[in-house]
C-alpha cells in the first residue's frame, strides 16, 4: 500500500511526499497539476491545504489527483468560515471551501472539524476534508 502527500509542507504524511517548495525538502518537488507519476499507482493520495491558493487550478489539480489514485483521494481545505480561511492573502479559491463544490465528485465522506474560540467560547468551523473513491472514469 503505496500513499502519496501532495503539498506536504512539513508534516510529510505518505510513503512519498511531493511539494512546489524545495525548503520543505520533500522526496519530489513538482507542480500538483503536472505529478511525475503513472496512472492508478497509489492506493491513497492525501493533499491537505493546496487547493485553496490563488496558483492553483482546483479543476485540473483535482483531475490530476485522481489520475494517480487507485483508490482513495482524501482533501483538506479551510472552512470559509474560519479564520485561516481569509488570514492568508494567498486563499483565493473560495469556492471550493464550500461543500456544495465537492457534490460533482460524490464524496464518500465529508467531515467538517471544529475549533473552540477562546473567548468566548464558542465552536467555529475550521477545516473541511473530502474524501473521494476513485471511480474508472476520470
């Protein structure tokens, strides 16, 4: 069993990690629209907090993510209601931190995770994760 993180940043979560930076030193730098990988060749693919920046073309990304899935695509976004969701001036793709976006790729599971405000304490959405089932057809 073979996972992929793409855009691992520092916390490297699969057997390979790829990332655009070079300080991060993940395994592969490259692009998430272009992976140097074949077809069906991971069994889990995990990209966390990549789709949301202004560089990146969520369509053609998501595409790509799945061409290399064989069977689990697992994404993280920022809620549009938490806070890191606008804090960072690079988040422009607003539209796929709504869940309404993901229905196109009927998702398996969706799961939004909470955090408490402090004060006053109150929950506020954080993070959205997605998680796909490869189907044949991409």
């Amino acid at each position: 069993m073979t996972e992929l993180d793409v855009g691992c940043g520092n916390r490297k979560m699969g057997d390979i990690n790829v990332d655009i930076d070079r300080k991060v030193k993940p395994d592969i730098v490259c692009d998430i629209h272009h992976l140097p990988f074949r077809n069906n060749q991971f069994s889990k693919v995990y990209c966390y907090h990549v789709l949301e920046h202004e560089t990146v073309n969520p369509e053609k990304a998501i595409k790509e993510l799945l061409r290399v899935t064989r069977e689990i695509l697992e994404i993280q976004v920022p809620h549009w209601l938490s806070r890191n969701a606008k804090k960072d001036p690079t988040h422009r793709n607003f539209h796929i931190m709504h869940l309404k976006y993901w229905k196109k790729w009927k998702p398996i599971k969706t799961q939004i995770e909470w955090q408490y405000l402090i004060p006053p304490f109150i929950l506020r959405p954080n993070n959205i994760t997605i998680t796909i089932k490869r189907r044949n057809k991409i």
